[in-house]
C-alpha cells in the first residue's frame, strides 16, 4: 500500500471540494482513492480530480474547516490494478516524453510549452517532499527562481522579465536589484520602499548615479570619460538643514584640485607642486591662484595646531597677514633650559642700538596712499629695516647674525605646458599637461628680490639695554663728579 502527503490541504465543513496548496495531485491521485486527514479516519473516497490543487470527494466533508492541514491519500483505487490503467499510464508518460525532449541530429532540446502565460512551466526542487525552490516561468511568461523557507510559501529571488530583458534580484529585507536599460542608459536600479536609486553608464558613457533611469538627466554623482568626478545637488547640514551647493573634483588648468561651491563663489583646495595645500576662494572678485582673498574667510573654531612642534610659519616674505587681531599678545618661549645664553649686550651693540634709536619716525604705507591718498592714509611709528642694517654695519658688526633683523625672499609661480604620453583605455596617447612650480621672484635686472623685515620685539630690547646702559654711564658720571 502506498500514500500520499505531499503538502498542505483546506477542507470545509459540508464540501466536497479539497482545496491544495503545494500539491501534485493530478499526476499522483486518480479517483477511487481514499482521502484523510489521519490514518485514523474518517475516510472520503475521491471522485474526481481537478488539478494539482484540487480534488472532489464522494460526499460532504463532515469535520470542522480548517487549513494548511496535513493529510493523507491511500492509493488504492482498483483502477490502479488493471492492465488498461497501466498501459495508458506508461503511454502517457513516453507522450509527454516526447514533448518535452526533442532530439535533431546533435541538437537536443528541452521543451516545457504551456497553453497560455498565466500557465505555469517550472522545475521544482523538494526536500524530503517539502518545496523548496521553483524555478521556470510560474504563472508568467518571465523568468524566475522562486524560493520557500517553509514549503508552501514562495517568494521570487531573482526574475528576468520576458519584454525587456530587465534582471532583478530581491533580497530578504525586500530591497530589489534591477538590472536595466533605458534608452542610451544601462544602470543597475536599486529598490526599496524608499525609493529606487540609478547606478551605470550614462548617455555620454560616464558612470552616473542618479533617481532616474535617464542618468544624464539630474545625476546625484557622475564621473566623465575624462575622469572628473561631480557631486550634484543639496548638502544636508545639522539639524536637517540644506544648502545649495556642490562638491566636485574636477582637473585644473595646472593641478586637481578639491572645490566647493556656492552661487557664484567657489573655494579651491589644491595641491601645490612645493608639497604645500593652496585654499583659495574664486567668483567674489579678481583671481585667487595663491591665495585665500575675500571675505568670509575661513572659520574655525578651536586651536590651530601645526602638525610638528616648532616648525611652521604663519605666512611669510611673499604672503603675509595684514593686520592680527588678538586678546592679549603672542607667548614666546623663553625658558633658559632651551637657549644657549651669552649674558648682555656688548658696547658695540649698545652702539648699534643708540643709532637705531635716532632713526625712530614715522611713516605712510605706500599701499595705503594708493588706496587712501596721502591725507587719508594713516601715520605709523616705527623704523625701517635698511636703517637697522645700516646701523649694525657702521659698527662693524654683521647684521645677518643677529635674529632682530630679516631679508626673506620674494616667491612667485611659474607655470609651463609639457606633453606627455598616457594610457588611455589600453592605448597610448599623447596629451598636454600644464604644470607649475614656485619660484623667487626677479627684478627687471634678474636679480632676485627681497623683502627686509624687524622682529620688533627684540628691536624694543635692544633699545631698553641702550637706554640702561646710558642711565648707568649718566649716574656714573654724576658719582664721579659728587666725590670730587
């Protein structure tokens, strides 16, 4: 005696109709066999077969509705005994052999036809007799794998649509992988139930990211056949804020460079060729190749540090501040242990300090009456620096040995063109390359140029030795005189 189980079955209290649910009832039952819910009974003899998921019992079923139910089929028609069943069996079987599996010369074919699309025509995979995968077209004219984790539910893992070619791939959380194309686009679409995102080649032949199919339309991120690379659309800032801006990285005239911009302003972080990072800010006024310029500026908040311990300028001879705005002033090392101390000043240097004191005066910035005029530019105290030079020099003493005094030169880019052979897809192609260096810069004569500058600090220290060192001679003097 054989039985049947294969999946789950719903009965209805006062119907004859059982209803399926991963059943293969037409292939495996014919009527005269013997329908249970258990081996303990009751049993309903089968009349008639309708499909794989469903089939009519002699009479009414007398038990309470219910579903998903386990089952039993006793295969005990006496139709299954006689010869005539089994020759037409076995005649059914080499038909649909036949059908399925054609053979032309060394040419085989595997043949599913089903009448309709909303038929089905799949391959099943079972584990001891519970469903596992389907895989075919299944009630549709795309292809599909359809997987089940409890043998009877499925659900699609990967479909191929007929009409378009389109491949997707839905995963457990039910975010979907699309492979698609549209138009000049091929992209891989992105689904879940927040929306779909666009990943592929665009109509140009770039590689696009974007919420549309149409990647050239409003991509979010695109990189060009050149390889420059653009991020569109809003910033979100804190607190759910929005900025129109973009960032994007994009080849200069002479270096990449990192830009932010917004509206007409663009900010440049760029590379120099002398190891350093150029943060500039273009599309306010004039040009900004070397330079921050134009307000705001940059903002920070917190200290700025350098990277390693005494060995970092603020500025220098060819860019300097302008003005510096602090609370208190600048904290200068001064602690013996880390200075080799050579006691006070000499007579020479007070000498060098009492000429430097006569040439205390005060001056206009020559930019200043450019920009002001001479009544509108404004008078300063101070010295200059040739003056000091000068002053170190009648005494015999060289002032490029002493800190108080410094001559910086006078920086400036030069930028040329090269050519040069790259690589481009696999071939050799020969491009121009601006390239640029930093160079001192050259008066009319191509001598180099300078700038003298003062540590006024130590001119202030120098001039208070002096100026002690007259007191003590004055009080001397009057000493002197007193005793005689």
């Amino acid at each position: 005696m054989t039985s049947y189980r294969t999946g789950l079955v719903t009965v209805t209290n006062g119907s004859t109709a059982l209803a399926g649910s991963s059943t293969a009832w037409e292939s495996a039952i014919v009527p005269g066999d013997l329908f249970a819910l258990t081996l303990a009974g009751p049993f309903y003899e089968v009349t008639a077969v309708i499909s794989d998921t469903s089939i009519v019992l002699d009479r009414a079923y007398a038990g309470s509705t219910q579903s998903g139910q386990s089952y039993v089929i006793l295969r005990l028609s006496l139709s299954r005994q006689s010869t005539a069943y089994l020759a037409n069996r076995v005649q059914g079987l080499l038909d649909a052999y036949d059908g399925v599996l054609s053979v032309s010369g060394n040419d085989q074919f595997l043949t599913l036809d089903k009448a309709v699309a909303a038929n089905s025509a799949v391959t099943r995979i079972r584990t001891a007799g519970a469903e596992r995968w389907k895989i075919g077209a299944d009630g549709t004219d795309d292809y599909s794998f359809k997987r089940s984790a409890d043998g009877a539910t499925f659900s699609t893992a990967l479909s191929i649509a007929r009409s378009t070619g389109t491949v997707s791939i839905t995963s457990l959380d039910a975010t979907v992988l699309h492979l698609i194309r549209s138009g000049t686009n091929a992209a891989i679409r992105v689904q879940s139930s927040g929306g779909s995102i666009y990943y592929g080649a665009d109509s140009a032949g770039g590689f696009a990211v974007a919420t549309s199919a149409n990647l050239s339309s409003s991509p979010l991120f695109a990189v060009d056949t050149s390889g420059n690379a653009a991020l569109a659309g809003d910033l979100a800032g804190s607190g759910g804020a929005s900025f129109a801006a973009k960032l994007s990285l994009a080849s200069a005239t002479y270096q990449d460079h990192l830009e932010l911009a917004r509206g007409t302003t663009i900010w440049q972080l760029s590379p120099s060729t002398d190891g350093s990072i150029d943060f500039t800010q273009t599309g306010t006024s004039g040009s900004a190749e070397d330079g921050l310029v134009q307000l705001p500026g940059l903002k920070v908040e917190g200290n700025i540090l350098p990277a390693t311990d005494n060995n970092s300028n603020l500025g220098n001879g060819s860019k300097r501040m302008a003005v510096i705005y602090a609370v208190t002033g600048t904290i200068n090392t001064s602690d013996v242990r880390e200075k080799n101390w050579l006691g006070s000043l000499g007579a020479k240097e007070v000498a060098v300090a009492g000429r430097v004191a006569e040439n205390i005066g005060s001056f206009q910035w020559l930019q200043s009456i450019e920009e002001k005029g001479v009544e509108g530019a404004r008078r300063h105290f101070g010295l200059t620096a040739q003056a000091v030079e000068q002053a170190f020099i009648d005494e015999g003493l060289d002032p490029a040995n002493y800190a108080v005094w410094c001559r910086d030169p006078i920086m400036t880019v030069e930028r040329w063109t090269e050519t040069e052979t790259q690589d481009v897809d696999g071939e050799a192609v020969t491009v121009t390359v601006e390239k640029s260096r930093r160079v001192q810069e050259l008066d009319e004569d191509d001598n180099p140029v300078f700038r003298d500058g003062l540590r006024h600090d130590q001119v202030m220290m120098m001039l208070s030795a002096a100026a002690l060192a007259r007191l003590d001679n004055h009080a001397a003097r009057l000493d002197a005189l007193e005793a005689a």
